[in-house]
C-alpha cells in the first residue's frame, strides 16, 4: 500500500528544489537521497510517473527537496501540487492515520447522527485538522485530536467527532 509523504508546493531557488509538506512524522527517515517517489498529479500535467531525491535540506523548517529528473526551477514549478507516494512500511509502529486512509470516511456524532464525509486531512505544526464537507456542502475544519475525535473506524467507514458546541457553525 502507498502512503502519502509529502505534498509538493513552490520552487525555492533557480536549482530545481520544491518546499514540500510532509506528511509523515519521519521526514529524515523518508527523504534520504536516492529514494524514488511515485507521483500523483493533475493529467496532462506532464509530472513523471516517479521522482528520485537527489537533496533533501530543512530551511526555517521547511523541507526543500530536488530531484534527478528536475534540473531547474522551470521544472520546479511544474511540480506544485504533485503528491509524493511511498510503500507503507510492514513493520511501521504507528498509530496515526494517513490522509488516504481517512478520505472517504462518513463522519457521525457519538449518537451515530450524520455530520458529513471526510474530505481531507490538512497537518500543522502544533496538531492536524479533518476536513470535513457538511451535508449542505459547506466545509469544516475539526482538530484531529482524541477529545473531538473520538473514534475512527476504517473498516466501518467512519469516524466519530465528538464537536463542541458551535464547532461545525464556523464552517465555510
């Protein structure tokens, strides 16, 4: 199975390096050069269908990644976007959750009462937040914290949010 690593976003100098967002907790384990990526992107994008590191740096803590077949920045920026794929280690001792795993989940409160459906998972520094698309196909942002995330049930499809009061009122 392949797991999301990082989510390409600008180029960063004339070399071809990219800022990435990474989505895993062990970036120096994950972006060790040589390593080649599966790529996801939009179609007719013209992305390879896989990436091999060849830099991986942090710069004020952001990740900045080059590849072999990306020479420069014009190459760098066709790149915004593109999603890097790993295999998910069999021996992995992690209880956390891939964006991938989540997406797609009906979300219902402790009594089991639809809230919406699982649209995505943005990570931040200090804690994640589960994207949720409303019935009304608005958007809402719920910490992806044990308090409000109660329970998640890929298998049964769903994930129990426990929101406070006016949580799901601040939607877009």
């Amino acid at each position: 199975m392949q797991v999301l690593a990082a989510r390409i976003g600008k180029p960063h100098g004339l070399r071809g390096e990219v800022t990435v967002q990474t989505h895993t907790d062990d970036p120096e384990g994950r972006f060790v050069v040589g390593t080649r990526f599966a790529t996801e992107a939009e179609p007719g994008s013209g992305v390879p269908r896989s990436l091999t590191l060849r830099s991986a740096r942090l710069h004020r803590d952001i990740w900045l990644l080059g590849f072999e077949e990306v020479p420069d920045r014009t190459g760098a920026e066709s790149l915004r976007g593109t999603r890097l794929l790993v295999e998910a280690s069999a021996d992995a001792d992690d209880d956390g959750w891939y964006e991938d795993e989540l997406t797609g989940l009906e979300a219902v409160d402790p009594a089991g009462t639809p809230l919406g459906t699982v649209a995505g998972l943005e990570t931040g520094p200090a804690q994640d937040l589960l994207v949720l698309r409303l019935p009304d196909g608005r958007t809402a942002l719920v910490p992806f914290v044990e308090a409000i995330v109660t329970h998640v049930d890929a298998a049964a499809g769903r994930v129990v949010v426990d929101a406070p009061p006016g949580l799901l009122d601040l939607a877009e």
